[in-house]
C-alpha cells in the first residue's frame, strides 16, 4: 500500500504541474479564434518540434509499440519505417500549407478544402470524416491513461478513474489556453517522455539480459521466429508493407498535422523541424526494446493482453523502486495527454470550424465560435472517454483503423495543394466509395490477401477519382479554384 501511494503521489504532482503550465500559458490572443486555434501563427521551431512530436508518440508509443513487438517481433519495425517518412511529408506540404493559411486565413483542412473546390459540401465532408477518426484516436490516449493508473497503483487507482482524471486535466488547459497550453505542456511532456523511455528501454534491457545486443542474442537462439519476417504471429509482407503506406499517406492527412502547420511563423520553420524530426522517433526505440525483452520473460505464461507488457516488465519483473515506478507513469502519461490534448482541441475545431459552422452556427459571431469550439473540447473528451470505457482489444489496431479512415482525404488534399485540374465532384466520389469501402473491409468483409483495408479502400478512391475526372463532363462553368496557378 506504501508503495502504491509513494506512485499515486508522485503522479498527481505531475498532472498538477502540468495543468499549472497548461493554465500558465494562457494569454489574451486566446480570445480569438486564430489565437486559440493558431496561437497567432508565430509559432517558432523548438515549440513546433515538440508539438509535432507529440502528436505521434502517444499512449500508443509507450504500450502500443512494445505490445506489438512483444506479440509479433520483427513486424513491429513497420512503425520506424513509416516515421521515417513524415519528414519528407512536412517538407513537402507544411510550407505550402502554411502559406495558403497565412494569405487565406485557413484555420482547418477542411477550410482550405471548401475554398480551393468551392464548396462548402466538400468542407463539411471532410470535417465529418476528420471527426470520425479523430475521436477513435483520442480514446486511445484516454484508454492508455486508464491501463497506466490501474498498472501502476495496483488497482488502487481503477481504470475508469485514471482515465478520468488524465481526461480531466488535459480537457481544462485545452478548454482555457488552446493551442498556447498545448505547446508549452508539449515542451515539458515531451522532454519527459523522452528520459524515462530510453531509461526503462536500457535498463530493463540490462537487468534482465546484460544489455540490449544480449537479449537479442537470447532471442536468436531461443524463439528466432521473432527476428525475421514475417514474425511470429505469421504477419505476411503484404500486410506490413501496406500498414506501412497507410501509416505515411495517413499521417499526412491528420487534421491536426495541417492545423499545426498552419501555426508555423515560417514556412523555414517548417522545413527546419523536418530536418530534426527523426530525433524525436529515437523514443521508440528503446520502447520497441522493452517489448522484444518480454518475449522470453513471459514465453511459457503469455499475457492476455499485449498493450500491457511495459507495465508488467517495469511492475513486476524488473524490481523497480516505487519511485521509479512512479516516474515511468509519469512519463507514459506524458505520451497519452501530450496527443490527446492535440486531438481534442483539433476535433473540436473541426467539428465547429466545419461542420456546425456552415450550418448550425451560419452567420454566428467570432466570440460564439470560440466558446462553441472551447465547450466541443469537453464534449468530444467525454465522448471518447466513454468510449474508452468499453476497453478496446488493442491500441495498435484502433490506431491503424483510424489511419484507414483519414487516408482517403489524401486526393482531394492533394488536389488542392499540386493539382487544381481536379473537379470537386471528382474528389467527394472518390473520398465516399473509399471511406465506405474501408468501412465494410475492416467490419464486414475480409481484406483481400490479408493486405490493410485502407490501401484497398484508397485504391478503389484513386480509381473513382481518375474514372470521374475522365469519364464526366466539365460544366459549363467550371469553378475556378481560388489559389490555382
């Protein structure tokens, strides 16, 4: 009981901390809309690093990965492989984002989206689609935040409560600060999380084994299955490969990735944090360790549920003190509301920006909207978090089903940014024959040769576009798209 309240304690300090920056960082520009959404557009390199950071590397990061790499082995690697490519994702869009947001005042993506097509059908369509798949992904950091609490308490802090108070916390410093409270919170959390992963990932690693080249050697010798493709759980190349495209194209499609972009001061910021991005994928590394160190441990009495390997190496096998314990929750915590904080205050803009705003909420006042978007934040948490009481199987699987969603966006955004030839009725067919393609494959059908429903689906979006854009004819008078060179 000591034990558990020497954690307890050390983790409640830290939320108070962070909801004391979080607070902290509010300031008179967030009375505005583009200074609660944008926080005014100046938004400089090491800020941005951390917000974009954190975005990737949640709950999924810190029980996800491992838990994946405990069940499957090599296939885990599927993750530092799509990482590897945002870099050339914020290369190549963020500056041209970033521009149009600054010359247009584009908040969203579905903002940029209904001006370049002319259509606020189109905005609408992809806020929903945004919405959709942002709130599956908030549960996994609200999720995340309850396995965490109940872990490492003991069960003293159930699972519903821990997911509660990190639900809490991040809801209120979104609520009053915006995206202010977000940056200065990611800063702190980020840094956090950064330490205690590459401690728990060598430590263990040196406890167990002797070190991290040793218990690969123990691995090789003893379940070689795990370090070759395709892993032990029989994860075909088609499957990683394709998880691998959806993850990249996917990512480049998050609503919250443009609103961050859109908050750049420069378009060389931009390019900057791209240069230096990889750095921060380093945190998975160790964390893709820890995973492969559970392999052995629990061989002859597998866990019921992969996400939780972290938690059972660090609670019971690795003898940490509780105040070790107590940090490493601390650091996890870090990864869940560091993302939730981003994805709340994103699906709450998106969902008044572009949905409620052109209908609902037409010819509301700038004032309106921000007590509309602030209030979304809390309604949207609460949402997922009730969601995340029905305790999803896997956080790696929710994860990669969010990404099947949001890719299908990927045509009409990019039509909007390289090609302006594309028709609007061109890109809405295709991002609706996708979207409901990959909805029946992930709950219905079977995915053809065990490939991700979501390449299928944005093949089937691809064709439909190309098939529309040959086969109708223009109208008379085609829209000229507003920023088109």
């Amino acid at each position: 009981m000591n034990d558990s309240i020497v954690v307890i304690g050390i983790t409640l300090t830290y939320l108070i901390l962070v909801l004391w920056v979080g607070l902290r960082a509010r300031g008179q520009e967030n009375s505005s809309l583009e200074g609660y959404v944008a926080g005014g557009r100046h938004v400089g390199v090491v800020i941005l690093f951390f917000i974009l950071g954190a975005e990737i590397f949640s709950a999924f990061a810190f029980l996800g990965a491992p838990g994946w790499s405990y069940q499957h082995g090599a296939p885990a690697f599927y993750i530092l492989a799509y990482l590897s490519l945002v870099p050339i994702t914020i290369w190549a869009m963020g500056p041209r984002v970033a521009k149009l947001g600054r010359e247009r005042g584009y908040l969203t993506q579905g903002d940029m989206i209904a001006d370049h097509y002319q259509s606020k059908t189109l905005g609408i369509l992809a806020g929903v689609i945004g919405v959709l798949a942002l709130v599956p992904y908030l549960t996994i950091q609200i999720a995340g935040a309850g396995l965490l609490f109940q872990a490492a308490t003991d069960g003293l802090i159930p699972f519903w409560l821990g997911a509660l108070l990190a639900f809490l916390v991040v809801a209120a410093y979104v609520f009053c600060s915006g995206l202010n409270g977000i940056g200065w919170t990611n800063l702190l959390q980020g840094i956090m999380m950064i330490v205690i992963a590459w401690f728990l990932g060598l430590s263990i690693s040196e406890r167990l084994y002797g070190g991290v080249g040793e218990m690969f050697n123990q691995v090789q010798m003893t379940m070689p299955e795990y370090l070759t493709m395709p892993g032990a759980t029989g994860m075909n190349w088609g499957y990683f490969s394709t998880a691998v495209l959806v993850s990249a194209f996917g990512g480049a499609m998050w609503p919250h990735l443009f609103m961050k972009f859109y908050s750049a001061d420069s378009g060389k910021t931009l390019r900057k944090v791209s240069v230096f991005y990889p750095l921060y994928a380093y945190l998975l590394v160790p964390l893709l360790f820890i995973g492969f160190a559970g392999i052995l441990v629990f061989a002859d009495t597998p866990l019921e549920r992969s996400d939780t390997v972290l938690l059972r190496m660090v609670m019971d096998v690795a003898n940490f003190s509780p105040w070790v314990i107590g940090l490493m929750l601390s650091g996890a915590l870090a990864a869940a509301m560091s993302t939730g904080a981003n994805l709340a205050h994103t699906a709450a803009v998106v969902l008044v920006r572009d949905v409620v705003g052109p209908t609902m909420m037409k010819g509301a006042g700038e004032k309106a909207v921000v007590s509309a978007t602030r209030w979304s934040v809390l309604g949207l948490s609460l949402i997922a978090y009730l969601f995340a009481l029905a305790n999803p199987s896997s956080l790696v699987l929710l994860l990669l089903g969010a990404y099947g969603l949001i890719v299908q966006l990927f045509p009409m955004v990019f039509g909007a940014l390289f090609m302006p030839q594309l028709r609007r009725a061109s890109v809405m067919a295709g991002a609706l024959f996708g979207s409901l393609a990959y909805l029946l494959m992930e709950f219905v059908w079977i995915s053809p040769f065990g490939w991700h429903a979501g390449v299928w689906a944005m093949l089937l979006n691809l064709g439909v576009v190309m098939s529309w854009q040959c086969l109708a004819k223009p109208p008379l008078t085609e829209p000229t798209p507003s920023h088109s060179q």
